[in-house]
C-alpha cells in the first residue's frame, strides 16, 4: 500500500514531504525513544510517534521509513518539515492517539502478522 | 594550574525524587568530606536553592549555580552558569514553558531550604515534568545567559539525549556530555552518533548524599569558575578535563 492510499482513507493531514506520497508501505511501527526505534524499524516502515525534533527525519532516511505519523495532534518543529520536503517522507499528522490509529491501520492489513 | 575534583550534577531537596537530607548545609558538608573542590546544585526545571546553597558554602568549595531541564523531547539537559542571576534568569524561561502543578504525595516533596537547614517553603510546580522548549532552545537559551550546556547521563536508556532522540543533533552547540558510569560509556560510545567531537564529563547525579562525589571529574583550571570551565571543556589555554 501506498502513503498515498492511507492519507486518503484515513484523512490524514499532510504537513511536509509531499515527494514521497508514493512510497510503498511494508509495515508499522510506534516508538517516541529514537533510539528504540533506530533498532527496530525496517524499511517501508510507517512511523507512529509524538517526536516531533529534527532528528525523526534521520532516523527515517537511515532506515528507509515510507512516512512518519505525528499522532495525539503533535506538530512537526520547523526545521523537521523542511528536511521532511528535501528528503520526500512524508510527514502525516492526526489528533487520534497512536493506540487508535494504529489500530485502525492494523485492520486493514498493513504489517499484519499471520493469526 | 591545578586539577579541581568537580561533580557538576547534584540534586537537592527541591527535586522532587531527591531525599529531603539534601539540604543546602547537608550538600556542602558531605561535598567537602568527599574532597570535592566545584559542585554544581541542579534541581528539575528549577534554581531556588542554588542562592542558599552558594550561601551555605565554605572552605573554598565552589558552589555553581544550575538547573536541569527537561526538554519538550524529554530529554535532560544541564545549565550551569557563573551567577545566581544568570541561573534566574534562566528559571524565569523554564517556568514560563513549564505546566503543571506538583502532586507531593506521588512525586515527592519539594522543600525550598536556606543554608540553616531550615524549611523556607514549598515550590508547587510540576517539577518533574517536561518543558515545551526543544533542546536547541536550552542550548541556545543557555549560552545566551552565559552558562555551559551539558547533556545528562547519555549512558542512559531514560531522558537522555541519546535515548530520546537516537544521536546528538549536528547543529546542536553542547559544551559537554554527561556520563554516570564510565564503564558502561566505554563500552557503548563507539555506537554513539555525533559524541565525538564531544568532551565528557563524569557526574554522580546525586539524589542521596551518600552519592555525592562517588563519581567525579577532574578539571585542570587556573580558578574555579564557568570561563576557566569552558576553556578545560574546549582544551584551550591548557586548561583541560583529565582523569
């Protein structure tokens, strides 16, 4: 699935990195230690987190991340938009908490694991 | 030029999570037994027993003015600065970005002392919570009032900068980094992103007095103040941070 895809059906606003709306989904995940999710995430990962610093941007370049989520109605700092546009991440923001959105997210298959 | 044992990171009765003996006197008397020569009181998100605790000092210890703030990332930095108005002026931003009220009964008391060991009050803020500046802020904030940045205890999963926020950002202007443990730093700084450039300091982050000066770092300074601090972090002059 495409970041584009999910913008559309769950109405996620889009704040930076418009380049990258045709970047393929693999799986998610939800971290606000950067460090954490440094180890753990994957490439195609879309990112559920509160973090909004600078530092999200790289950690998604490095990992190769398809989009990152701010959730719980947190914004992006300047800086990270900016670098979220150079780099074509898309960077997507939505009032409902990572725990919801996620979860609605999971449902529909993204990252699934096999029951 | 002579090597001051300094331990820049002591808590004190005001910090919620901190023993209510760290009082100012209790500070200074177990400092001066451990033979420290600079210390540096920095409390949650606040400064207001820094002046009584400068107060109380005596036999030629240092006594440095700080704070340690909580970033909007939950990152902990230290401000440490010359003056006790420096470290004000400080304060007043922090609490200006700082929400909350302190619910004693879960967090812990936070006991305003003078340098009698006396209860001058309590502070009722939400000492223990995040701030809404980022990092770059303190930094910037910081250095404007004259005072040294530090990143705390980057050897930790918990409020370090590493640990929220993966590495150091590039354009993040620190004086130093903090360690606890200088074991388990070895044993991890090859990992670290954008530590190497970085001088590192050991602080015990003293919540009990019995933590005072277990740790400590040795700064080779012609006088105990921030400018000859600045120049030991930074390797000038031959002042220099040592062993």
């Amino acid at each position: 699935m495409q970041v584009r895809e999910i913008q559309d059906i769950f109405h996620l606003k889009m704040v930076a990195g418009k380049k990258g709306l045709d970047n393929e989904i693999t799986g998610g995940y939800c971290g606000d230690l950067l460090s954490d999710v440094m180890a753990n995430s994957f490439k195609g990962t879309l990112w559920f987190t509160i973090q909004g610093h600078q530092n999200i941007l790289a950690v998604a370049v490095l990992k190769e991340m398809a989009a990152i989520i701010l959730v719980n109605g947190r914004l992006p700092d300047d800086d990270t938009k900016a670098k979220a546009d150079d780099e074509g991440i898309p960077i997507l923001v939505c009032d409902l908490p990572a725990y919801q959105l996620a979860g609605q997210l999971y449902e529909t298959g993204i990252g699934k694991t096999a029951e | 030029m002579r090597a001051f044992k300094s331990d820049l990171h002591i808590h004190s009765c005001l910090s919620p999570c901190a023993d209510l003996d760290m009082s100012p006197k209790a500070i200074v008397e177990r400092s001066l037994e451990q033979g420290l020569d600079i210390i540096a009181i920095c409390d949650h998100n606040s400064a207001e027993n820094v002046a009584a605790s400068i107060r109380a000092a005596k036999h030629g210890l240092r006594v440095l003015p700080g704070m340690e703030i909580c970033s909007k990332e939950e990152a902990h930095v230290l401000a440490i600065f010359e003056t006790v108005e420096q470290a004000l002026s400080m304060q007043d931003i922090v609490y200006k970005h700082l929400k909350g009220t302190n619910r004693p009964e879960v967090f812990g008391d936070q006991v305003v002392a003078n340098e009698f060991d006396e209860v001058d009050g309590f502070n009722d803020r939400l000492l223990i919570g995040a701030t809404s500046m980022g990092v770059e802020e303190i930094v910037k904030e910081t250095g404007r009032l004259g005072g040294l940045s530090i990143a705390s205890h980057v050897d930790r999963p918990s409020f370090s900068i590493l640990g929220q926020l993966g590495f150091i950002p590039t354009d993040l202007e620190l004086d130093a980094i903090e360690v606890s443990d200088s074991s388990r730093w070895e044993a991890m700084r090859h990992e670290a992103i954008g530590v190497e450039k970085l001088p590192v300091v050991t602080s015990s982050d003293a919540h009990f007095l019995s933590d005072i000066g277990k740790v400590y770092t040795l700064l080779f300074l012609e006088a105990p103040n921030i400018e000859e601090m600045r120049m030991a972090l930074s390797g000038k002059f031959g002042r220099k941070v040592g062993n």
